[in-house]
C-alpha cells in the first residue's frame, strides 16, 4: 500500500510540474502573439501599437537566409551571414513608424525602383497594406503603359504585391513575423539596436 501510495504521489508531483510548464508556456505565447494582453478587448485596441513602436530603421528578410527543407535539421544561418544580409543594399528593407497606427515598409530589392508598403492598423495584428500599382507592375517587369496589351498579365503577383492584408506579431523588439495575404509567414529581423 505504501508503495502504490509513492507512486501516486510521484504522478501528482509530475503531473503538477507538467502544468507548471504549460503555464510558464502559456505565457509566452501570451506575450509573443498577444503583447501580454490576455483580455481580447485590449488586445485588438493595443497589440498595433506593440507592433508599431520601435519599428523605425533597417531590417532583413532572415527567414530568407533559412533555407531548410527539413525543421529538424540545424538552422544554416550564422551571425557573421546576417550580419553580411545587413550591409547589402538591396536586401535592407526600411520600417517607418508614420502616424500612432500606421507605418511604412520600403523594400529595394530586385531593380532599382524602391517599392514603399504603407500599412495601416485594422484590428489587434492585422493591418491593411497598398503599394503603387504601377510600381508593382514596374518591378514584375511590365511597361505600366502596354501592361493590358501583353498575352500574359500575373495577375496573382500583382495583386499579392499590391496590397491586402497583413498580420503582424513582435516576439521581441528586433523581430516581426509578418504573414501578408495568408500566405507563408516573413521573419524580419532589425539591423541594428533601436536608437
């Protein structure tokens, strides 16, 4: 009896730490797509402003240094490699806090033309974001012009580029996990420390 008394004792106290660790996970889930705010109201009235403060400087696409098809498998990414992605004009990409619930998103990759996102708060992590058509159509590599008089339009490019919605989280002050139009999600990481 005493026996089975230990054991049940040892399945409380594991079941117990178990739960802890759930919380503690909890937790962190809490603060990393939710901002802490664990009642729904204040989530959709403040995780923008989360997302939007400190969000001014130069960031990287990192996820695109992760080119793992395999999860298990050990990240190829390395200090020395982010750190070469940062100093590469075309693959910086500038953040702008431009109003309490809008910023701005220049990428000047692919040509020389810069294309400027402008994202505006919807609700909790969503926001709405627009970019120039013509822009849009420049960087696909169309003359804006004669764009309706080519055999093949991409439409599902253009419409993608062009704007629609994305939901965004701040896990940390240097990273956003952004998932634009419900596709794969983006990882930005921050340059450098904010000023």
């Amino acid at each position: 009896m005493k026996r089975l008394v230990l054991v049940l004792a040892l399945l409380v106290v594991s079941a117990g730490s178990a739960m802890a660790e759930q919380i503690d996970e909890y937790r962190d889930a809490l603060e990393a797509f939710l901002g802490g705010y664990s009642s729904p109201n204040d989530f959709v009235r403040f995780y923008a402003d989360k997302v939007i403060t400190g969000i001014d400087g130069t960031w990287v696409e990192i996820s695109l240094l992760d080119g793992r098809t395999d999860p298990s498998a050990p990240t190829p990414m390395s200090q020395p490699e982010f750190e070469r992605m940062c100093g590469i004009a075309q693959a910086q990409i500038e953040m702008e806090r431009t109003s309490p619930l809008s910023f701005t998103m220049t990428r000047f990759a692919k040509t020389e033309v810069p294309l400027t996102y402008t994202f505006q708060a919807m609700t909790g992590a969503q926001f709405a974001f627009s970019a120039p058509a013509d822009t849009v159509i420049s960087r696909l590599g169309f003359d804006i012009d004669k764009v309706f008089d080519q055999d093949m339009i991409p439409w599902f490019s253009f419409m993608t580029g062009a704007g629609g919605i994305a939901t965004m989280f701040a896990p940390s002050p240097n990273i956003r996990v952004m998932i634009v139009n419900q596709v794969n999600p983006s990882i930005f990481a921050r340059c450098s420390d904010p000023e």
